[in-house]
C-alpha cells in the first residue's frame, strides 16, 4: 500500500470516526459539542439539514482562518466539510436514527461514548496531513500564530462557538460544558496515545517549533 494511500484511508477513517461521534453526542439528547450546538441550531432556525450548515459554516470558517494566518483561504478545507457533512446527515437520518432512549443512564452513557469517539477521530484524521476540518484549522491557525498547544487552543475555538450557540437557543446542555472544558484534553491525549503507539504525531501536536521543524521535514519528503 502507497503511502499517499494510507494517509487517505486515516483521513477518511478518523473523519468517519469523528462524525460517529457527533451523531452519538446529537442523539443523547444531553447537550452536544459547541460546533455541533451551532449547526443544529441553524438548521431548526433557518432550515436544511445539520450536514449542509456542517458546510455552510465550515465554509465561513476558512476564509476567518485565512484572516488569522494571513494567507490565501485553504479553500482544500471545503473537502473534510463535504464528506463530514454527509457522513453526518447519513448517519443521523439513516444509520443511527434508532439511537433515541429517555433513560437518563444510557444517555449519559451514549454522551459520553460519543465525546470520546468524537476526540479519536480528531486525533486520528490530523495524522494524515491532509485538509483539516475548518473549526480544526482554527485551533492549528490559532496554535500556529502563538504556540500553545491544542489542548488550549481546541478550547478556544469551542468557546467561540458555544457563545455563538448560546445566542442563536441551540441545544446547549450540561453535556455542552464538559465537551468545552474536556474535548481539547481529550483529543491531547489520543494524540498522545498514538503517538506512543508508534502512529507519527500530528503536525500541530507540540508548539509552534515542532510544527515548524515536522513542516519542514515533509517538504524534504515530498
């Protein structure tokens, strides 16, 4: 198998993966990720499916982060919305639309099932150095102009949208909160995890030096 080849089959796996995650989280019913928070709410107030805000948003957030890297807009960054965009439409509206319960445990459960799947696929689908998710390339935009980790600044970028879910009524629960104060510690340790795992860590997984230092290296490979 080509290299080239298994970067895709990560970038489409974690991707995958991270769209399981979001619909687990939407079908809790308990609060769900601040990003999510917004495009669901979007899609009650103005119309379409969570999946097309997935894109509309998305879409908004590339040229925000070009601002920030002061750069032409990653317009690459529209493929990761597209194809999360309708793995999450297929898995709300068809695969998983059974996953509804009023049981307050298997909510919960499902909850956070759901935010731990959602952090993996993160940490998986940034190995393979493709076009990250627009809300990720806010955190490596952010991580890239001071430095700070991504656990930090996941964080931020999830504040950001969970102020925006406020103001537009999304469905902001407890499980919102904990998403905001743990999913970038989350997705830090997967990243972690697979790097001890012998899985080569992702660009922005350390300070803006290391990202420098593995940019480079990449260039010299290809």
């Amino acid at each position: 198998m080509s290299h080239f080849v298994k970067r895709c089959l990560i970038y489409i796996v974690g991707l995958f993966i991270l769209s399981v995650g979001v619909v687990c989280m939407i079908k809790s019913n308990t609060g769900i990720a601040p990003w999510d928070a917004l495009n669901v709410a979007l899609s009650e107030l103005i119309g379409l499916t969570i999946g097309s805000w997935v894109f509309i948003v998305g879409g908004i957030l590339i040229f925000i982060n070009s601002l920030i890297k002061m750069r032409f807009p990653n317009l690459a960054g529209f493929i990761p919305i597209v194809i999360i965009g309708s793995f999450v439409d297929l898995l709300n509206l068809k695969v998983l639309s059974f996953l509804k319960t009023d049981a307050v445990i298997l909510q919960w459960s499902l909850f956070l099932i759901g935010l731990c799947i959602l952090a993996m696929g993160i940490a998986i689908y940034l190995r393979a150095s493709f076009p990250s998710i627009p809300n990720d390339e806010l955190m490596l935009a952010i991580t890239e102009r001071t430095g700070w980790g991504i656990n930090i600044t996941k964080t931020i970028g999830e504040a950001l949208a969970f102020v925006l879910a406020i103001i537009l009524q999304g469905p902001i629960g407890i499980g919102t909160i904990i998403v905001l104060l743990c999913l970038g510690i989350l997705v830090g340790l997967f990243d972690k995890l697979l790097h001890k795992m012998g899985k080569p860590r992702s660009i922005y997984s350390v300070g803006q030096e290391g990202a420098h230092i593995h940019a480079g290296h990449d260039k010299t490979i290809h």
